[in-house]
C-alpha cells in the first residue's frame, strides 16, 4: 500500500512541479532577469552541495567530544580488563 501511495504523490507532484517551473520561466518576460535568477540558482546549488560534502568529512576528521577518535571497534572501560597491582 506504501509504494502505490508513493507512486501515486510522485505521479501528480512531478508534473506540477515541471509545468510550474515551466509557467514561471516563460512568464519571466525579460532574458536578463532569466540569467540572474539561473545564476543564483547555479550559485546556492553548488553552495549547498559543498557544505552537504564537506560536513562529513569535517565530522570524519575531527574528533569526538572526548578528545579521542573511534577508528573500527569502540574500547569498553571497565576495571574488570585492568591488570592488577601485587
């Protein structure tokens, strides 16, 4: 039931939004306005494709709240896996 209802919203919202994006192109009027709306668009694209790109690795490399990083598995701090002192 999921997937027809998925199907279903795709079917009519993609549509709409091609004849919207369409209707509000060709009633711009002038080309000048044209090209610096498509500037701003190509603008805040490429702005937010680099921060969608560079959180990651940001996160990747610095490291965590306890000033250690965790590369493969986590240790467990426990007294029990601590050498005793004779």
């Amino acid at each position: 039931m999921g997937s027809i209802w998925s199907n279903a919203i795709t079917a009519l919202v993609v549509p709409l939004l091609l004849f919207s994006i369409i209707s509000s192109i060709t009633n711009l009027g002038e080309p000048i306005r044209l090209k610096s709306i498509g500037a701003k668009t190509v603008f805040f694209l490429l702005l937010n494709t680099d921060e969608v790109e560079s959180n990651p690795l940001l996160q990747s490399v610095l490291p965590c709240r306890s000033g250690r990083v965790h590369l493969g598995k986590q240790h467990r701090h426990d007294s029990s896996h601590r050498a005793s002192v004779t």
